[in-house]
C-alpha cells in the first residue's frame, strides 16, 4: 500500500517499532517450524546485543534481538521444563 510507505517513512520511531514486532511474530513461526521438524531450541533473550551486532554485523544495517539454540539435543544432556504459571495465574480474560 503506497499510503503506508509514506507514512513510515516519515516516522523512524514507528517504523522501528513496527519492525521490531513483526520479526518477533516471524521468530515465533521460526521457533515453531524447527520444533515441528524434531529439533530442540532455546530462544534467549537478555544477552549483548551490542556486541553480537558488533562481532556479526558490522558495517551491515542488520542487528540481532534474540539468539536461538538450534538443534537435537542429547538424551542425556536435557533438563526437565521449569514450572509454568496456570493461565487462571497469568492471563485476563476480557
């Protein structure tokens, strides 16, 4: 749509934002596809991005927001999943 690239063009701070929610739904299917063809992940959040994007990235437009394990693990080496809260605990329903 015409209208919308004007409109984000105009305003970095939306543009930004926009960007940054629709990597995080394209990371979701991302996480989910590897987990439907048998693989084991662990998305992390909370790590340096700045120096990811300075070792990776450097002198590109592209910056890293989350990192990902990606493949099988041992049967051995895996921990049993932490407790989780009961939706009833953690979502309102409207």
């Amino acid at each position: 749509m015409p209208a919308a690239r004007d409109a984000f063009a105009a305003d970095d701070e939306r543009r930004h934002l926009m960007a940054r929610m629709n990597a995080a739904i394209q990371a979701g299917y991302f996480l989910l596809t590897a987990r439907a063809l048998g693989l084991s992940v662990g998305p992390m959040g909370g790590f340096d991005a700045a120096g990811v994007d300075a070792e990776f990235f450097a002198g590109t437009p592209l910056h890293a927001f989350l990192l990902v394990n990606l493949g099988h693990a041992s049967d051995d080496g895996t921990q049993p999943r932490n407790p989780r809260l009961a939706v009833e605990d953690a979502v309102t329903f409207l």
